[in-house]
C-alpha cells in the first residue's frame, strides 16, 4: 500500500513514517524542509528497505495542494499531519500567524482529504488519517485559533465517517488525537506542558496499530482520554475556564 504523509519531516509525521515502513508499505514524504526529508527517505531505504520518495511542499498554499494531488495517484492512506500552533491572547497575536494556522491546520487538510477521498471512494478503497489533537474537543483560550482549527479536524472527520457509513463505503476515516507530544511543535508554539508529555515514537506507534484496525477516534495516553471523557460532560464555560488556567502555566518566560 502507498502512504502519503503530510508534515512528514519530523516530530509525529516523521515516526509515522517509520512505522508504516515497518509494515512493509510504500511512503510519500511532504514537508518543506529538503533536507530532512532526504535524510529521513534514507533512513527509511536503509532500516526498512522502504520504497520512498518525497515531494518538499508548503501546504499552506491552496493551489500547491491541488498540485500535489494532480501529481502524487494511486494513494491507499492519506496522513495529513502538517500543523502549526501559537499561544496567546487572540488581540494580540500576529494576523499573519494566524492565517498560517488556518491555511496549513484547516485548508490543506481540507482539501487533501476532500481530493483524495474521492479517488478513495471511486475504487472504495483506502484509509485517512487526520491528526488532530484533544484541543479538538475543547474550547482554547490563549490557543484559539490552534484549539478552534483542530475543532475543525475533528468535527470534519465525524461528519465524514458518517456519510461513509450511510453510503456502505469500504473507505475508512480516523482522527488521531493526542495531548501533549515531545516535538518540536511545542517550541514553534511557544509552549511548555504542565503533564507529562509522551514521545513521538510512542503516539506513532500506539496510532498505527489503532488506525490499521479501523478504530476511529485514536486516543493515545491515559490522561488524554480521560480528558476527552470529561469534555463530553463538563459545561463548555467550566472547560474554558480550566482550558485557560492550564494554558497559563504553559507559557513561557521571556
């Protein structure tokens, strides 16, 4: 099987990729840093004998995800895992920062998932992942639009599922959706995590063995699903509240 796999250069994106190699499949590596994907294809060529090519794209471009859709076929996964964060209060972070969210967090998962999905759907066949996050079930303060784009993720995602579902479709849906993950996504964010947070080469793993047997909400830690228990229960002004107070211990000192 042929895997493409967004944001695939480190972090999250870069261990799934491993662990899709284990499994014996073909990977498509998108990202923009060159020089780690060539590192990363390598790796991958040398422990796996994986077939691997990649493509260095800046997907918060609408038009280079139609582009990269007219020229990677024949996909049987699609991973989009390209993301990005920011902290702090929303009057007082930067537009421009803002719009990337919404373009690489939103957009181009949009519109790889839409893309791809129908060429899933015309041989009814294939499988999506989309990461998301458990901000996905909560509202954000101090992270509103990160929290806000991964709403989107998942309630895509659910809407989704279910027309696959009603249409007695072979092709299937995840969203993957972890807490705190030891990336590098944290320092771009400019945020530290009060819990403990888990490895990358942890969630990869837990998410390929989930995500392979068709679970649809992919919840990887403890606490993390606890959190999404609670967040079906609790008010959404409490959930504000403690999303806030957690959020401001996370800052960092300048």
């Amino acid at each position: 099987m042929r895997v493409l796999i967004t944001g695939a250069s480190s972090g999250i994106g870069r261990d799934l990729a491993r662990e899709f190699a284990k499994e014996n499949h073909d990977i498509v590596l998108v990202a923009r840093n060159v020089e780690k994907l060539e590192s990363l294809k390598k790796e991958l060529k040398e422990e796996y004998n994986a077939k691997v090519e990649y493509l260095s794209v800046d997907l918060s471009s609408r038009d280079n995800c139609i582009d990269l859709h007219e020229k990677v076929k024949n996909i049987d996964i699609l991973v989009n895992n390209a993301g990005l964060g920011d902290f702090g209060n929303f009057t007082k972070t930067e537009l421009e920062k803002d719009f990337s969210i919404i373009d690489t967090n939103i957009t181009a998962m949009h519109v790889l998932t839409k893309l791809y999905l129908k060429d899933m759907k015309e041989k009814n066949n294939g499988k999506i992942l989309n990461v998301a996050s458990i901000a996905g079930f909560l509202p954000g303060p101090l992270m509103s639009t990160y929290y806000a784009s991964k709403n989107y993720v998942v309630r895509l995602s659910e809407a989704i599922r279910e027309e696959l579902k009603k249409e007695k479709s072979d092709v299937k849906i995840s969203i993957l959706c972890p807490g705190p993950v030891r990336t590098n996504f944290n320092n771009v964010a400019n945020v530290k995590f009060e819990i403990s947070s888990l490895s990358s080469e942890y969630v990869a793993k837990y998410t390929v063995d989930k995500f392979l047997k068709n679970k649809f909400y992919i919840v990887p830690g403890f606490q993390i699903k606890c959190a999404k228990f609670f967040s079906k229960i609790v008010p959404t002004p409490i959930l504000a509240k403690c999303t806030y107070h957690m959020q401001r211990k996370k800052e960092k000192s300048n």
